[in-house]
C-alpha cells in the first residue's frame, strides 16, 4: 500500500508539472496518496477498529475508502458549482455586450 501512495503522487506530480492537473486538484490527490501510503502503516489497527465497530477489517477498509470517494465527490460537485455560476455570469455578460454592440452599430449607420 506504501508503495501504490507513492506511485499515485508521483503520477500526480507529474501530471501537475505538464500542467495537465490544476495546483488545487493535485494537492488534493497528494494528499490521498499520502493517505493510502499511511494506511499501510494504520493496517495493524484495522483489526481492532473492526472489533469495536462489529465489522470485519476488509468492511472496516470499504468503509474507510467510501467516505474517501463521498468526500471526493462533494468536492468536485462544488467545484463543478462554482464553475457552471462563473461560466453563467460569462454568458449573461457576453449577451449584455452583443446587444450593446448592436444597438451601437444601429446608431452609427
């Protein structure tokens, strides 16, 4: 597990470095690779949570990984949020200048 934390940040840092992934996401992925990478020092423990919870470890695992990806999700929802607010406030300013545009060119002719 160690050694796939490591393999997802190096991955994401290269990709941050081509600029294919934004500073904002990819220190968002190089914190999950560092959580992956520290849970493979965590997994002694995963035995004893899953006593204390009544779960099997590979529950106590999927649990873990599925907050991991609702957390993740929520994320990208308010970023997909903000970004669909900007991109309408583009538009509405866009049509506000084609039809200011227009009414001037009606006035020069």
């Amino acid at each position: 597990m160690a050694a796939g934390g490591a393999l997802i940040m190096t991955v994401v840092l290269r990709l941050a470095r081509r600029r294919l992934l934004s500073t904002r996401y990819a220190i968002g992925w190089l914190a999950v690779g560092a959580m992956v990478a520290l849970a493979a020092g965590i997994m002694p423990f995963v035995g004893r949570i899953g006593k204390l919870a009544n779960m099997s470890p590979t529950a106590v695992l999927l649990a873990m990984s599925s907050v991991l990806l609702l957390v993740i999700s929520v994320q990208l929802s308010i970023s997909v949020s903000q970004l669909q607010e900007r991109l309408r406030t583009t538009a509405e300013a866009h049509a506000l200048l084609a039809r200011r545009l227009d009414e001037v060119e009606r006035r020069a002719e």
